[in-house]
C-alpha cells in the first residue's frame, strides 16, 4: 500500500460560515481539554474569589452592613459571582496570546482557519471553566450563610446574566490578548477585572462612595450587571439595570468580535 | 508565468524599515520533487516560506503556488499546501492523537475519517504506542515528526518545512530524513529550508543557496558540490614559519585560515590520493604540517566558495560543523 494514499476523499469543500462554526466547535473541545488539564489554572480561578468573599463576608462585613442593611452575605455574593466571572474571564487574554506567540497560529493560518473560529474557541472553553468555578464559588456561598428567595424565573434570569457577562469579558480579554506582544502583558487584563468590581455596587453601596467615584461606579458596565444579579437573586425589583446589563454585554460583545477578527487578520506573529 | 511548476516565484522583494529581507528572489521547483532552500539565519528562508504560505505579504513580485496567485488566491493556495513551521504547532497538554484529530476536523475531514487518518499517520511516523500520551512526554525528534504529521492530515500537495531538523540531535535528525524521504513518489512537492548543506544534499533534488535576501546559486546538489569541493582538508602546522610557509605554497586554494591554531583549511575532494598529493607538494620531507584532519564542507565553505566571502551573521551556532572528521597523522 502506498503510504500516503491515506483514506481517501474525505476531504470536502465547505461553505466559509459552515467551516467557521464547525472550526469553531473543534478549537473549543481543544480548548476546553487544554483547560480542563491545566489544574492550577482551575485551583487559582476558583481560589481567589472564595477567599475574597471570605475576607469581606468575614473581616469587613461587621464594618460594612450598616450601610447595605439586611445581611452582608446576600448583599456581597451577587458582586463575588461577578467578580469571580470576570476574573476567570480575564485569562483568557493570556490564553490567546499564548497561541498567537506559539507555532499554533501559522498552522492554523495556513489552513485558513479564520479568527473567529479560534477566539471562540478559547471564549467557549472560558465560559465552561467559569461555569464550572462559579458553581464551586456559589457552594461555598451557601456554606456560609447565603440565602436566596429567588423564584425559578429570577434564577433563570442570575443564570443568563452571569453567562452574558462571561462571555463578553471573555471576548473583550481575547482582544486584549491579541493586542499585546507578551503573556506577561496578557496577565495584566486579569488585574484590571478584578479592579474595575471595587468601583461598582460589588462590594459597597454606590451612595457611600465619593461623589466623583459615584460618577463612575454608576454609569460602569459592572454595576447594572450586579444591581440585575442582586435583584434577580434577591427578589427584588429590577428596574432599568436589566436592560441596561444587557446593552452593555452585548455592545462590549459586537465590538469585540468585530476588533478581534480585526487584530487577528493584522496581526504577524 | 505558468507550467508545471509546483511553486514560482518572480521579483518577490520584502523588507522591514530599512532593512531589506528579500531583495527580489525568483524560484521555480517542479512539481513532485523536493526543493531546498539553503542558507544562514537571517538569509531570508523563513520570509520567503511565509510569503509562499500566504501568511505573509511581498511588497513586491509575484509567486504562485500550484497555480494559484499567493495574494489574490489566498484559499485556493491554503487548500493545497502545509505548513509546517519551527515553532511547535502541536499542543503540549493534548495527546499525539487528539492534535492529529483536531487538526484533521479543521482541514475539513470528518470526525470519523479524522479518527482514521490520525491512526495511519501515528503508525506510519512510527508514534503509535505514544498516541495517547500527552506531547509534554514526547521526545524533541517525536514532537517533530508529529508536527509534520499534523501538517499531512489535509493532505497538501505542497508541503513547506521550515527548519525541520534544526536543534535535533543526529540520530533523530536521520530519522526525520526518512520520513521526509518517505513522502516522496505520491506526487507532493516538498519545500524545505535549511541550514546544513549535508541536510540539502541528502534530500533535495534541487537547491538554491540564499544570502542576504538573494539567490546565490542554484542547481541539483552534486552541481553545487563540484563547485565547493565536498570536504575540507585542515592541515595543522608545526610552528609560525610553517604556518606562514603554508600561506606562501597554498595562493588561491585556501579556504579558511586560523593563525591562532595554526591551522589552514584547503578544498578536497577526500581522497586518500589527493591529501597525500597535496602533503607532499607543500611538505615534501613532512617537517612543516604535524597533523590533519577532513571535514566535510561547512556552510561556510560553500559561502565561502559562492561568494568570495564568509556567510553573514552568527550562523555557526548550531551548525553540525564538525559532523564527520577523520582524524589525522
């Protein structure tokens, strides 16, 4: 048998928007084994929010409940989900920008594998791990002493507002990840996540704020996110910040798609 | 431009700032053959490879690749070809068969003739007991020929290797000649690189010779050879007088010279005849050279003897320089 007449006329030409969803399910079951393997990866995504809920249900919570009312623990876990969401998110940069340093990038090229077959693959496989490690997050939360009087309809919505959130954060990292030359560098995107929640309703009520942070903590995409989180888990009216969270993923998720293709199509490793 | 030629290219010039990379190379390989482009780090090999592969632009020229324009027919030329870089492509925490399969799934294969193919290929590049082992466990000669394994799964009929055997030690080195050797008579054309003028011979049935950004010769390797002379003679002398003594009976023949040891290289074809013709011409009553060694040529010595100069830049880093020496007197 000759050696490279290897199991013939398999390959078929495919449609361009065909090929892109169908490369797009192939990198995401890569990228999802390539996380799934990758243990300290998971044990610091799902580490570092427990042990910030911790530190503030536990050390400031005392300090802090005056101004919150009710429990601190129902009023906190909405903003650590959050937290923990755009954390885990956030490594996706440096995900990314690994493979576009790495030999992956040329191969995949010359077989005209487009962008967003390959970010969306590294997003997929972000908003598993996240799922994943929001649910280790919330456990503990349960553990210690959160308490939800949410109906069926009010978790669906939690559900759909966390997985709205993941994924924008997760294709806004990507761009950052394809934006700079270094993973170092791609690191940095995680900082700015786990910041941006401090100047939001995350931790403290907005009112206790200064007034020129107040600016900014209200009108940030984070807040609506968590007052719809905080709502939808505590039975509360949801006002306007339902809309406005999903009008602020979406446009973060359009625009990001849009300059990832971008960056991508740019970009010579 | 047309024929059947399985890559051509006319002109194609590149550069960065100021710094000319390409400086209007033509190529021509026939289809079904292996072409080698040989030459130093920083020569211009890799951009030229990017260039054909699509991933990179000429600012000027124009290459086809199998027929298609490399800039205007960027996925007719991606559905031919594979590339397969220095850098690995294979992923480090999967396993030899899961960067096969994915590989295939992405050039388009089903996922049941994906599973099939990355059988064949592991048998067939001699991986199939490390299949399901993660890549971080593989050997650097293993990770290599997965990678080009990887590049078959589409199956191109244009195959680029940039480098494949650079930093291997030389027995796997020998073994990814054979594989490379093993994907001939199917009809493919392969474009390789490389640094090693031993690697070119082996394996090409044409060669042309980069520097600088231009084509300094070009031919089937044994042309090139008659022109540089295979081997190199170092002859070792005694003292200064000897060695100066040397230069002064050798004009015009001398390769390389090394005051510091001594030592004055001469072109040769390795014959016993000849080293013994040449020892006594310049040392007839053998008091002037105290020993000898033969090397086969160097890069260096085919630059040497192409350009009338040394190869530019540090490109002897990882040369097997002193592959194959046969010890002297």
């Amino acid at each position: 048998m000759s050696e490279l007449a290897l199991s013939a006329g398999t390959v078929r030409p495919r449609s361009r928007s065909l090929a892109t969803v169908q490369d797009a399910i192939t990198m995401s079951g890569r990228c999802i084994r390539l996380s799934s393997r990758a243990l300290d990866a998971i044990i610091t995504s799902v580490m570092m929010p427990v042990m910030l809920m911790l530190v503030f249900v536990y050390l400031f919570g005392g300090a802090i409940k005056n101004t919150t009312g009710g429990d601190y623990v129902n009023y906190v876990v909405p903003g650590v989900l959050l937290l923990c969401a755009g954390w885990g998110g956030a490594a996706t940069a440096v995900n990314v920008n690994m493979d576009m340093n790495g030999g992956i990038v040329d191969r995949l090229r010359s077989m005209d594998v487009g962008g967003t077959a390959v970010i969306a693959g590294h997003v997929v496989s972000s908003v598993a791990r996240n799922v994943v490690s929001t649910l280790i997050v919330f456990g503990v939360a349960l553990l210690i002493g959160f308490r939800s009087d949410a109906n069926l309809m009010g978790w669906l919505g939690a559900v759909g507002v966390l997985l709205m959130f993941m994924l924008a954060v997760s294709w806004l990292a990507s761009v950052f990840g394809l934006l700079v030359q270094s993973a170092e560098a791609a690191g940095g995107f995680s900082f700015i996540m786990m910041f941006v929640p401090y100047v939001s309703s995350a931790f403290v009520p907005v009112s206790t704020l200064p007034s020129w942070l107040r600016g900014v903590a209200e009108h940030q995409p984070v807040t609506p996110v968590i007052e719809s989180l905080r709502a939808l888990l505590n039975n509360e009216p949801l006002g306007n910040s339902g809309w406005l969270a999903v009008a602020w993923c979406a446009g973060i998720l359009v625009v990001s798609t849009v300059l990832a293709n971008v960056l991508f199509r740019k970009r010579v490793a | 431009m047309s024929g059947n030629w399985a890559v051509e290219a006319a002109g194609l010039r590149k550069s960065y700032g100021k710094i000319d990379v390409l400086a209007g190379i033509d190529l021509k390989v026939p289809a079904a053959s292996v072409f080698s482009l040989l030459g130093p780090n920083g020569a211009g090999k890799t951009t030229t490879v990017r260039i054909l592969s699509t991933l990179l632009r000429a600012d000027g020229g124009q290459a086809r690749v199998g027929g298609f324009d490399v800039d205007r027919q960027q996925r007719d030329v991606r559905r031919i070809i594979s590339l397969t870089g220095q850098s690995a492509s294979v992923d480090q925490l999967q396993t030899g068969e899961e960067n096969l399969r994915m590989t295939a799934s992405l050039a388009g294969v089903s996922r049941r003739d994906a599973k099939r193919r990355a059988q064949e290929l592991l048998e067939r590049f001699d991986l199939a007991e490390a299949g399901n082992r993660r890549v971080a466990t593989y050997s650097g000669g293993m990770r290599r020929r997965l990678d080009l394994a990887a590049g078959l799964v589409g199956r191109p009929s244009v195959i680029f290797l940039d480098e494949p055997t650079t930093g291997l030690d030389p027995r796997s080195r020998r073994s990814m000649w054979d594989v490379i050797t093993g994907l001939l008579g199917e009809g493919v054309t392969i474009f390789l690189t490389t640094q090693y003028l031993e690697e070119a011979d082996q394996l090409a049935d044409s060669v042309a010779v980069l520097d600088g950004g231009r084509v300094v010769a070009e031919g089937a390797p044994a042309e090139l050879k008659r022109r540089v002379a295979g081997q190199r003679l170092d002859l070792v002398f005694g003292d200064d007088a000897g060695y100066d003594e040397g230069l002064r009976l050798l004009p015009g023949r001398i390769s390389t010279e090394d005051r510091a040891r001594l030592t004055i290289g001469v072109p040769t074809d390795g014959s016993a005849a000849q080293v013994r013709s040449l020892l006594d011409e310049i040392d007839p009553q053998a008091r002037l050279v105290s020993s000898f060694s033969v090397h086969t040529a160097t890069l260096d010595d085919v630059f040497l003897a192409l350009t009338g100069r040394p190869a530019q830049s540090g490109q002897n880093e990882n040369s097997n320089e002193t592959d194959k020496e046969t010890a002297g007197v």
